[in-house]
C-alpha cells in the first residue's frame, strides 16, 4: 500500500478533483441563489428578500461546518501523519474515533438549531418577510446537521487515504438532484408542493443525506481504510484528545471567523434599517457580491485543502524541507492564478451580474464591490494555502492567536468604523475584510519561513526518517 499512497499523495492528483468538487459546489450554490432571486408567490415577486435571508443564513450554516469542522479538521491532519509515518493501524483508529465525534457532534447541532433558530432569526431585526424566509431555511437546514456532518466527515476520511475523487463525484451527482429539487419546490415543477425558500432547504438536506450514503458505502469497501462497527472497541479518549487537540483550536479559528462574518453582517443589516423598501440596497448587494468573492477563493481553498494534506503527509514521514519548499511553490502558483481570475471577474462583473433579476441601484452597488475583490481575494490566497499547510504540520495555535487579534482587531473594527463611523456603508465592511486578510496572510507568510512549524506534530509517533523518501511530487 506504501508505494500507491505514495503516488496519490502529491498535488495535483489531491487538489484538481477538489478543485472541481468546491467549482462545481459552488455553481450549484450560484444556480441556488438564482432561481431563489426569482421567487413568486401570488403574483408578487419577492427574489431580494428571499436573496437577502438565504444570504444571511449563509454565516449560520458557516457556524454549523465549524463544529463539524473541530473534529474533521483534526481526524484529517492526524491521519495523514499516521499514514505519512506508516502506522496505519493508528490511522484507522483515528478514522473510527473521527465517526464517534461526528455522530455526537452533528446530533447536539441538530437539537440546538431546531431549538433556537427563531428565536436567533428574531434578534436580528429583519422585515416580517425576510425574517419568514430565514426562519424556514435555516430551521430545516439546521435541524438535519447531523446529515451535514456525516457528509462532511465520510469526505475527509477519503480525502485523507488520497481519494479525493470519489467525494467529488458523489456530491457533484447530488448537486445535480439538489438542482432539481429546487426546480420542483420552487416552481411547483415535477408534481412537486410550491415550498418556496423551505423546498431549497429540504432539497439541500435529502441531496447531502445520499451523498454520505454513498461516500459511506465506498469507505466500507476500501480495506486500507478498515472502517467496521466492530472497530469501536479501539476507539479511546486519548484518539479522542488527539483529534480535539488540533480540531478544537482550528475550529475556533473558524469561529472567531464565523462570528466576525455574523457581526459585519449585523452591520449591513443596520445600514438598511429604517430605509424604504426600494432604499433597502446594502444586505442584497453584499450578498451578490460574497457569491462571486466565494467563487474566487475556491482556487485557493482548494489548494489549501490539498497543501494541508501533502503537507501532513510529508511532515509525517519526516520530510520536512521537501514540505517547505512545495508549500512555497504551491502558495505563488495560487496566489498569480488567484490574481488572474479576480481580474477577469471584476472585467466581467456587469455582464455576470446582469444574469441575476436585481434592483439598479443593488448592482451598482455590487458591481463596486467585486472590483473590491482584486483587493480582498489575493490577500485571502496568504491564509487559505500558508495557515493550511501550518495546520497540516501541526502548527495550530498561532494562527488561532492571530486570528483572534486581525479578524476582530482589524476586519470587524476597520469595518465598523470605515462602514458606520465615516458612513462608507458596505463599501467600508469590504474594505475592512480585505484589511484583515493582508494583514494576517503577511504574518502567516513569515510564520512558514521562519520553519518554526517544524518543531511541532500532530501525532504521538515520532517522524520517520528524511533520507527514507524521494522528492517526489
């Protein structure tokens, strides 16, 4: 097994089939957004609010992956040590205690999200419709987190033995049904009941329940993997302890991130307080524009994602100089390719976003924010491919500390004093995001130069030796 993990270890063999995962899923999202922009019901249309509260559920769902990402995260990193080092019998421990977190994580979820999503909803304030359509999304999508994260954890356990195309073409296939459940729900199409912003929810919710299905079915079959109800006898609190202790600091990082996104969307939610109806222009604009800022960075997310990997990999098997200089390698390819393509959607910004039925006045104002994004998504590349491989090498608190300070310290107070305090409005919010990415992605930057991440593991099991291996890629 040594030798054809080896070969589905490198980069591009992990990182084209996320690549196409995280495009496709976002495309599907895109057509998501689309056909929700174009609700009716009665003869009325109502697309931005339904636009604007599907939009805002967007930071609660980022809320929910973040628990789920405090054990996968872990489970991950942990495993690819553990197989980089040729222990493959701790791997799979770690992938069994990885499924006893999911299930008691995503079934605490479900019960606080079908809970309290009202009441959560309330605080913010919304007009009576807005607030309608964000109360039934995210009531149903939050009530089936437990369904997210077996998706979400059955993926990472392939992504992690190298099967990083099996996940994206079981969720590109249940993409394409979500799609199609869209169309039945929102149009009445198929036979389907006219559910509206809740049919996208339960469409979500079934699509991602037979996606893990399938992904679970296809770990039963891989014997490396030796996933079997019988394994549970091995799962312990210390597999538990080594799972959390890289989890639970990234999750956090993710958090703090999560909740500063809410906040600065709390912010936005104010600039359209009070306003007329046709004057409600800021929360809809952010939310066009985040479509296009999301589909920029998943070039960098999906490098990241595959520099965390080989990353682990090979500080596993003790080849660390070969991991320092192929994440500086991967993170100047992403960042001139980041650039490239920012480029080209701020030039196609007024055609892309004329695809979307929309108020003038909400895309003028999003045509200024995506060019903004030649600004914000290079800086995003730093953090998405450096804190990723500083993550896979186990170097896992400096980044959190440095989270703590730049995306509270800079990202939500530069956005509250350029967007309320000097009235720039979303424009500010951008602009303060954008502050914060630089800011911290030139420090992580540093942080992988300076080779400090060498000093430090994941896992319990010293590195194999360096001289052992090729450089490979």
């Amino acid at each position: 097994m040594s030798s054809t993990l080896d070969k589905r270890m490198t980069i591009l063999p992990i990182t084209v089939p996320i690549l196409i995962e995280n495009v496709l899923h976002y495309v599907f999202s895109f057509t998501d957004m689309f056909m929700v922009s174009g609700l009716v019901v009665g003869g009325v249309r109502y697309g931005d609010d339904a636009v604007a509260a599907v939009g805002l559920c967007g930071s609660f769902v980022f809320f929910i992956n973040i628990f789920i990402t405090m054990v996968i995260a872990g489970a991950g990193i942990v495993t690819t040590q553990y197989l980089g080092a040729k222990q493959a019998e701790k791997a799979g421990r770690t992938v069994m205690t990885s499924t006893v977190l999911i299930t008691a994580v995503g079934t605490l979820l479900s019960v606080f999200m079908f809970s309290l999503t009202r009441v959560i909803i309330g605080a913010y304030g919304l007009s009576p419709v807005r607030a309608s359509f964000a109360g039934d999304y995210l009531t149903i999508y939050g009530s089936f987190s437990i369904v997210i994260a077996f998706n979400s954890g059955f993926s990472t356990i392939l992504r992690s033995y190298g099967y990083t195309r099996h996940p994206m073409i079981i969720n590109a296939a249940a993409n394409v049904l979500n799609i199609f459940g869209n169309i039945g729900f929102i149009y009445g199409a198929f036979g389907f009941p006219q559910w509206g912003v809740a049919g996208v929810a339960v469409s979500t919710v079934v699509s991602q329940a037979l996606a893990a299905a399938v992904m679970f079915f296809f770990i039963l079959r891989k014997k490396e993997i030796g996933w079997s109800f019988r394994r549970f006898r091995i799962v312990t609190t210390g597999s538990m302890k080594e799972i959390l202790k890289i989890g639970v600091p990234t999750g956090t990082e993710y958090l703090l991130y999560s909740l500063a996104g809410m906040v600065l969307s709390f912010f936005v939610v104010r600039m359209d307080e009070g306003l007329p109806p046709a004057a409600q222009v800021n929360l809809p604009a952010y939310n066009y524009a985040f479509l296009f800022s999301r589909f920029i960075a998943n070039l960098g997310k999906s490098v990241g994602q595959g520099t965390q990997i080989v990353t682990g990999y090979l500080v596993g098997a003790g080849r660390k100089e070969e991991a320092y200089r192929k994440v500086l390698k991967y993170f100047y390819v992403a960042f001139g390719l980041a650039a490239a393509l920012t480029g080209v959607v701020s030039l196609l910004r007024r055609p892309l976003l004329g695809i979307f039925p929309m108020d003038k006045n909400i895309f003028e104002l999003a045509t200024t924010l995506i060019l903004m994004c030649m600004a914000l998504e290079t800086g995003r590349t730093f953090n998405l491919v450096i804190i990723s491989a500083l993550k896979g090498a186990g170097d896992v608190r400096f980044p959190v500390m440095m989270g703590v300070i730049s995306m509270w310290g800079i990202g939500v107070l530069g956005g509250f004093l350029f967007g309320l305090v000097l009235h720039w409005g979303v424009v500010g919010i951008w602009l303060g995001i954008a502050c914060d990415e630089w800011t911290r992605g030139i420090i992580m930057f540093f942080r992988w130069r300076s080779k400090v991440w060498q000093t430090k593991r994941a896992t319990e099991v010293p590195a194999l030796k360096e001289e052992a291996f090729s450089d490979v890629e």
